[in-house]
C-alpha cells in the first residue's frame, strides 16, 4: 500500500504564485467609514483598487470618481472585508495602494498651504494609530509640511490611523523614515531647528518660539510614557516644555503636538 502520510508536494508554479499574492496583499490595506473613504476617493494620487459599500452607505457616499462599487449587506459585510474587530466602518471600505509621498528633501522643502512659517512635526515611536491620526489631522489645520516617523516602532498607514484622521491621511504627507536621528540631521542641515518636546525641558515652549520668530522648526515628540529617546533628544537643538497652570498631569501626545503646532504656528 502506498505511503499516504506524506503531504503532496505542491508545483513550484504555485508556490510561487501564493507567495506573489500574499506580496500584493501586503502591499495594500483597506480605509474604512465614510471619511476616510471620500476622501481617498476624491484623491488622485492614491491608487484604488476596490469598493466595497451596504446601499445605505453609498447612498451617503457622493461621487465615485470613476470606481464600480461591490455593493453587500451590512450582516455579511466584515465576511468580505478584512477589517480589525470592532472597526466603525459604517457600511464602506476601500481597498487601496500606500501613498507615495516621496523623498524627505522633497516633503520637507514643500511649502504647504497658508503657512506661516516651514513647520514639520517629527514623532519618535509613537505607534497608536489614533494618536498619529489625530497628529495628522492638527498638522493639516495648522498648515504642517509633513508628519515624520521612523519605519520601525511607529504607526504604520493603516485603516484605523486613516479613520481618526479624518481624511487629512490623503492631504497630509506621512512619511516614515528608515532612522529618525539621520532625517534630523538632514533637516538640521535644510535648516530646520529642531525642538524636542518633554516636560523637563528647559525652557517655556511660546518663550523659544518667540526668539526664534520666522525660522523653519521641527517640532519633535516622543511617545507615551518613554517619551523621546536618547539620541533624540541629543540631536534635537533644544528641548521644551509646554507651561502648565499647576504641577500635575501631562497631555497625551496628540494633545501636545495640537497645543505645540498651534504655538508654532501662530
């Protein structure tokens, strides 16, 4: 009788085949609730690849732009999207390509809608997508050029950070660099004066901002908790503190970089 133990070896061909979709697969992700979507949607350089929507969503939705919907019931609709447990999708996902924002020189020297001054925001590890959508969502209304964050250790471009943020994901360049010390040192030498944020910073965060009136700052956060690392805070050119009424509390990182931006940006 024959050896039926062994599992059958499966044709390189297919293999092959199997490893190529699981790339793709890696390679996308899916925005989701009624936002996000429209505003992937309205975004020409983000590459769309599927919409999934209930008929009550898409009947919310507004214009297309060009894409064919799946249109599903909303008792099936998590059986067909491979979305996170309990995401607030609304009845509507889209599946899509990463943004491509482009070089740090180029993210960096691009002058952003009604700014007052260059102004970046760099944030060290943090990782709660919410907190770095809420991040994204304060630099596009106080005219930020872009959210820098290293590759490893920090939220990656997800459904969840797209949801929070409310549709400044598709406006608001994202960029997430190979080393965070090495992209400050080369907005050091683009011009940037770097200011790390920390509550034993040395000096009053709108004091500095008033002696440096007019230059191109990076203001630089490091996550809950841990806050900024070594290296960080010795790269940066000063450390701050954001003055508070009384000697307790602190503010989430996302509150921060809003009270700090909005400072920066006066």
């Amino acid at each position: 009788m024959a050896d039926t133990s062994r599992k059958t070896k499966k044709p390189s061909w297919v293999i092959d085949k199997e490893r190529a979709r699981r790339a793709a697969g890696a390679e996308t992700l899916w925005l989701f609730g009624l936002h996000a979507v429209r505003d992937a949607l309205a975004n020409p350089a983000r590459e769309k690849l599927r919409l999934v929507a209930t008929r009550n969503a898409l009947d919310r939705l507004g214009e297309l732009h060009g894409m064919t919907p799946e249109l599903t019931d909303s008792r099936v609709f998590t059986k067909i999207v491979p979305l996170p447990d309990e995401s607030v999708h609304q009845g509507v996902a889209l599946e899509v390509k990463p943004l491509k924002w482009g070089s740090l020189s180029e993210v960096a020297l691009r002058e952003a809608p009604g700014e007052t001054r260059p102004l970046l925001v760099a944030l060290d590890r943090v990782s709660d997508p919410h907190n770095v959508g809420a991040v994204l969502r304060s630099s596009e209304v106080f005219g930020a050029r872009a959210v820098i964050a290293p590759a490893r250790h920090s939220a990656p471009e997800t459904g969840a950070l797209a949801k929070t943020a409310s549709g400044a994901l598709e406006r608001q360049p994202y960029l997430r660099v190979p080393n965070l010390a090495e992209a400050l040192n080369q907005l050091k030498q683009m011009g940037f004066i770097l200011i790390g944020l920390d509550g034993s910073g040395g000096m009053d965060l709108p004091d500095l901002l008033t002696d440096l009136s007019g230059r191109a700052i990076c203001l630089v956060l490091g996550s809950e908790g841990p806050g900024m690392r070594d290296l960080t805070t010795k790269t940066c050119d000063y450390v701050a503190r954001i003055p508070f009424a009384a000697d307790f509390g602190s503010l989430n990182v996302s509150n921060a970089a809003a009270v700090a931006l909005y400072a920066a940006a006066r």
